[in-house]
C-alpha cells in the first residue's frame, strides 16, 4: 500500500478530539506508512469550510483515491479500518482469516 494522506478535523482541545488523534495514531503507527495532518476548526475554520467539514472529528482520506470520509469515533477499529480501505488481515500482527 501506497502511504495514507489524511486530514484529522478536531473541535479544539478536548478529550474526544486528543482520543481521536490517539486511537488514530496507535491503529496505524506499526502498520501502515501515513502522514497525518491535524486542523484546528476552532483555530482555522476556513480550512474546514474548504473541505465541506460540518461535524468534528472528521478523518479525511486524501490518499491513496479514492477519497474516503469517516465522521465521529474513530475507536472502531474495524470500521475504521474499512472506510480507510485498509484490510485488516493485510496488517501484522493480526490473524488472517479464512
């Protein structure tokens, strides 16, 4: 897999936003090569207008295409797995499935 581009939009400082960011990070930080940028909506509302973003957290999928939204928890790790087009039997450390 190609590295992963996202965009993580977060409703300033809180502990649904820094859980967000954290469940992200530890989904992915052994397993897949990605650039995570974090935006601020209170900070930069511009940004979020730009992207259409109405809810926080929104994760964006940048890259690889196609363009993916996931909107709210992102401590599913299946789920999240799946809107990021990410097969979890691909990822070490898990067990594959027959």
């Amino acid at each position: 897999m190609s590295k992963l581009i996202m965009k993580l939009f977060i409703a300033g400082r809180s502990p649904r936003s820094d859980s967000a960011v954290e469940n992200l990070q530890q989904m992915l930080a052994d397993n897949v090569d990605f650039e995570l940028t974090v935006i601020d909506v209170l900070a930069d509302p511009q940004l979020a207008e730009d992207d259409f973003v109405l809810a926080t957290p929104t994760l964006i999928k940048v890259a690889p295409a196609p363009s993916r939204r996931i909107i709210g928890d992102l401590s599913d790790r299946k789920s999240l797995l799946r809107g990021l087009d990410i097969r979890e039997s691909s990822l070490p450390g898990d067990p594959k499935t027959t």
